[in-house]
C-alpha cells in the first residue's frame, strides 16, 4: 500500500496559513490525490475538546507544562487515530499546525526547556514528525496588522474573540515565536520549506504547490 505524505503549516500570526493550506488542498485534489485537512490543537472530536481548553477563555489559566501536556494529548489521539491511519490509506495529509508549534510557541514563547519538550515528543508520540513543513514567515507587525484586519473584516468575530488566549501576547513574544520558527526551521533545513509571505498569494501558493508536488515526486507513492 503507498504511504502518502504528511504536509505541516507553520507560521505566527497573520500569517496567512489558512489561505494557502486551502489552495494547496484545491490543488492536489486537482490532480487526483486523496487530501485529508486538519488542524492542531484538535483534529478529532476528543481533540477539538482539549482545543476549547486551550484557546478558549473559559479554558482557564494554564501554567506552562500543564499546557505542554494538554497539547500533548490532544496530539497523541489525533496523530493515532486521523493521521497515521489517513497516511497508511495513501493520503496526503495537510496539518495546519504540528509539534513545531509547540516548540515555538511553548519553548521559545513561554520558557519551556527544550530538553522537556523532545523528551515528551519522543515519549508520547515517538518524535514523528511532518515530511515536508511550510513556515510561512512575515515580520510581526504585519502579520498582527493582518490578523486584526481579518478580524476587523469578518462578521464571524465570535470564534475570533472567543480564541484569542495565544493572540493577545505582547509584539516581543510574536518576535521571539517568530526567530524561534526560524530556529527550528534551520535546525531541520530538510524538512522546512521556509516561505516570505510578504510576497503575493499567488507567488507563495505556486512556491508551496512546487514543493509539495517535488516532495511527492522524490519519495512519497501516492
Ligand atoms: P491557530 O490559531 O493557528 O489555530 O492555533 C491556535 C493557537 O494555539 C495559536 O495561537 C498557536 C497555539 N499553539 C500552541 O501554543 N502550541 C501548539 O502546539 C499548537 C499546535 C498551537
């Protein structure tokens, strides 16, 4: 049976993962494969139910590790339930978010030691980890600037309101997330496809589509 391909987005805020991730989807089931799409924190009932924990207001106030292994859980049912049995059916699986979140994010956002973070990984989920990992980068004050437009724009603020916990941190934690992307990005060049989403929507969505169909191309049987 072939593999498929396991697709992560990473990116801070405003940085215009949704957009591309569905155009991407669009795409490869254009040319006739098989795309799961999700997302993290949750992805499977169970792991929409600790997402509402997480990024809810009414989810309460986390102390670090205990947010590490809330997201941790949620990862390991939707890692062992949705992905692995959507890859091993051959299909391309498109994550919006994945562990590298977690490690910008908690570890180089909030202060958790790295050493933590790679023991729990390999611990709860075997340290698996994406194929292909698109970080769409972009200065924070822009990205803030565009995610308080789409706010702004939209008439569905509720969600946007309601999931605003990671969003309401100051502009040095969205610099410090994005250097720790870069980070991250650099210490797994094979992995990371690292994309300026200053450019135009068109210009990133045909340099992500040419890396994921190069990717399929080199490895992947799907
Ligand atoms: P989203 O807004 O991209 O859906 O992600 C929800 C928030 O959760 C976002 O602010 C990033 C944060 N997050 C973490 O802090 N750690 C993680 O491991 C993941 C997956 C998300």
């Amino acid at each position: 049976m072939s593999k498929g391909l396991f697709i992560s987005f990473e990116g801070g805020e405003g940085a215009g993962k949704t957009t591309q991730i569905q155009t991407l989807k669009t795409r490869l089931e254009d040319a006739g494969h098989h795309v799961l799409l999700t997302r993290e924190p949750g992805g499977t009932p169970e792991a929409e139910k600790v997402r509402d924990l997480l990024v809810k207001r009414e989810g309460g106030n986390w102390d670090g590790m205990s947010e590490l292994l809330l997201f941790y859980a949620a990862r390991r049912h939707h890692v062992e339930t949705l992905i692995k049995p959507a890859l091993a059916e051959g299909k391309i699986v498109i994550c919006d978010r994945f562990s590298d979140s977690t490690q910008a994010y908690q570890c180089y956002g909030h202060g958790i030691g790295h050493d933590v973070f790679k023991k729990i990984d390999a611990l709860v989920i075997d340290s698996f980890k994406p194929d292909i990992t698109f970080l769409l980068d972009v200065p924070v004050d822009v990205g803030l600037k565009r995610s308080k437009r789409v706010n702004d724009d939209t008439k569905v603020l509720s969600e946007a309101e309601i999931e605003d916990r990671f969003e309401r941190l100051d502009s040095s934690f969205h610099e410090k997330l994005r250097q720790g992307f870069l980070t991250i990005a650099k210490d797994n060049s094979a992995r990371f496809c690292v994309i300026d989403a200053l450019q135009s929507r068109d210009d990133i969505s045909a340099a992500i589509q040419n890396a994921a169909l190069n990717a399929l191309k080199a490895g992947a049987d799907v």
